[in-house]
C-alpha cells in the first residue's frame, strides 16, 4: 500500500496561532511511521505558507511558546487545478496531497475559511465542511440555532460594535437584565481569549470593551453559579458518538481561562471520567450528538456544557478542539478507548471517507435541461 501523504496545516494568523503549534506537534508525532509521510506547513502571522523541515518546538525545548518562523523554510500554496490536489513550492515542484489535518485554531481557519480553500483545491480535509465549521466558530449564531431545535442555553443575548457605540446604556441594560455574573466574549475566538467574568454593573463596560477588542460582534451570557463545566468529545460523520464525560475544575482561577488553561500548570484540573449520575452523563452525551449534529458538523468537536444539579445547558462547540496529547479532546476518547495515534488516524479515515461521499454526488449528479 502507498503510503499517505498527510499535510498538517498550523499557525494561521489568529490570536491562537501559539496554541495551534502546539496541537500540530502531538499531531505529527502520532502520524510518524511507515505508512505515513507528513507534511508540516506552517502559516505565518501575515498568512503565507511554508513547507517547514520539522514539526513546531515544544515550550520545554525552547523556553517559550511556539510560532511558525520562515527563516529557513520554502514558501508553498494548495492547488487543484490540473484535478489532483498539489502543493505548489516556490521552485516550481509539485508534491501531490492525500489528505489534510487542518489544525487551526480560531478566526480564517477554524470559521470555514480554510475549509473553503480545500473544498476548492478538491483535497480530503479532518473535520467539519464550511458551513458547520462557520457556525461553530460563531457562538452567537451557534446559540440561535440551538435554541430554535430546542436544545438548552443558557440565557445571553448578543451585540454589535456599532450597537454598542451608539447606545452603550440600551447594551448595558439588555445585560444586566440577564443577572450577575455575566461573561462576556467575542462572539467567533476560542481559547478563552477576550473573555471576562463580570459581577457588578460598574465592571461590566470595561468588560465589554475588552471583548471588543478582539471582534466586532460579542455575546455576553448569564453565569450560573455554582456550576459544573463539563465536556463531551463527539467523533464521526454521519453517525457521530459522544465520548465519556470530563470534567474541568479551575483552581486559583475564577474560571477556565487563557492563563489556567496554557500558561499555570496547576491552573485547572481534568477529571476523566467526570463523576455524574450515569443519567446525566446519558444526557449529556445527547445533548452533545444533537449540538453536532444541528449545526452540521463533522469528523470531530467538543461540546461544552454546563451543569448544575440535574440542569444542562449546552455551552459551546469546538469543531477543531485543543489537540496536543493533554488535551481534553484526545483525553476523553483516550479514556472512552480510544488511543491518541488510533484516533488520528480515525480522522483521516472520517476525512477520506466524508470526501468520497460528497464527491459521488457531484460525479453521479444528473444533468438539468431546460430548467427541469
């Protein structure tokens, strides 16, 4: 058997763009072997692409997180136009592509936009299509969607910049109106970026300019306290299945933030499985199959949910979750047993697999005459 040429795509210009180097190296040291040829492409904060001699350095070999630099690499670019997905370096080469591990987090590649470009270039790719990864980037539109299915969220409403320059009092009290605490976040960044955990009015439009700051469209949330966050890894295309449950306990942080999430090593813990009434955890692999499901997605994500008591509401989706080997991701489906190079491969067989469905359609579709 020919071996599989796997591109990982990493980087990107994101405000995630350090998270994502880190998930791309656990990814490409589980696909090393014989069977495999991995081809590490980073993109770089300005968005060009280059073919990269290894995979990303981890914080512990350099001392700091990791980026992708182009010092001593080749520029490269996807293209499908003779029919057989390539990529392109600047010398002229072409090396055909099998499939793609997009990896990246975040705004132009986690929203659609590099899934587009792949659609285009015709090449296999992990993970959802365009639309689903569209509405899983978006919170808001996310929640909308939810909702109208009649899935549990909690309640929230949602603001625009403009809104919010032309009448900071009418958004101000639309949110109070929810109740304290309230979180406020950019409606389409992951990460925990942008978020703030707000308990009186008076901090409540610092808040809110600091979400701003990131997006132009933000969600601010009722925060049900006391509650349990708890996730659920979801894996497959058409008949999707939910993991075991997991749940994330802050510690010394007033919630899951960016810091208690990737700069303290003892800023949360991961409890794999989560201890729930086997009940609730049903439940909550439901809810997050259906939250899958209704927004389109595929291949993988991780829901989010809140729970307090024997009430669930869905929190939010990650269609390109955290992927290092320590992730919750991995963890769950590691605990649910699934191993971390299995489930790698589960993927890209799901990608091949999605790819060929989709494209028996537009081989097999017939022609329209007249208008019929």
């Amino acid at each position: 058997m020919a071996r599989r040429r796997v591109v990982v795509l990493f980087g990107g210009r994101s405000s995630e763009h350090e998270i994502s180097c880190l998930s791309a190296r656990s990814v490409i040291d589980a696909l090393e072997g014989d069977d495999v040829e991995v081809l590490p492409i980073g993109i770089a904060r300005d968005g060009r692409w280059f073919v990269l001699p290894g995979p990303p350095a981890l914080p512990s070999e350099t001392g700091r997180m990791p980026e992708v630099v182009a010092d001593t690499a080749a520029l490269a670019r996807l293209t499908g136009d003779d029919g057989t997905p390539a990529l392109v370096l600047a010398d002229g080469s072409r090396s055909t592509v099998d499939v793609v591990f997009p990896v990246l987090h975040g705004p132009r590649g986690e929203d659609g936009a590099i899934q587009g470009l792949l659609e285009v270039a015709g090449v296999p790719y992990v993970g959802a299509g365009v639309l689903g990864s569209a509405l899983g980037m978006d919170k808001a539109m996310q929640k909308a969607l939810w909702a109208h299915a009649g899935l549990p969220v909690v309640p929230y409403i949602v603001a625009g910049e403009p809104e919010w320059l032309d009448d900071e009092d009418g958004v101000l009290a639309r949110a109070t109106g929810l109740g304290f605490p309230l979180f406020t976040k950019p409606a389409s960044l992951g990460s925990s970026v942008g978020i703030t955990k707000v308990t009186t009015a008076e901090e409540l439009p610092a808040a809110i300019a600091t979400a701003f700051r990131f997006e132009r469209k933000i969600v601010i949330e009722h925060g049900v306290q006391p509650v349990r966050e708890i996730e659920c890894a979801v894996l497959g295309n058409d008949d999707p299945v939910a993991s075991v449950c997991g749940e994330i306990v802050p510690e010394g942080h007033a919630f899951y933030d960016y810091e208690a999430k990737y700069l303290d090593e003892h800023g949360a813990r991961l409890v794999i499985p989560a201890a729930l009434d086997p009940a609730l955890a049903t439940r909550v692999q439901q809810l997050a199959v259906s939250a899958f499901t209704t927004i389109g997605c595929a291949g993988m994500a991780r829901v989010d949910c809140f729970v307090q008591d024997d009430t669930v509401w869905l929190n939010e989706i990650n269609t390109i979750p955290g992927f290092t080997s320590i992730s919750m991701y991995p963890k769950l489906w590691e605990a649910s047993g699934l191993g971390y190079p299995d489930l790698v491969t589960k993927l890209l067989d799901l990608a091949v697999e999605r790819f060929d469905a989709e494209g028996a359609k537009l081989v097999d579709a017939p022609e329209l005459h007249g208008g019929a």
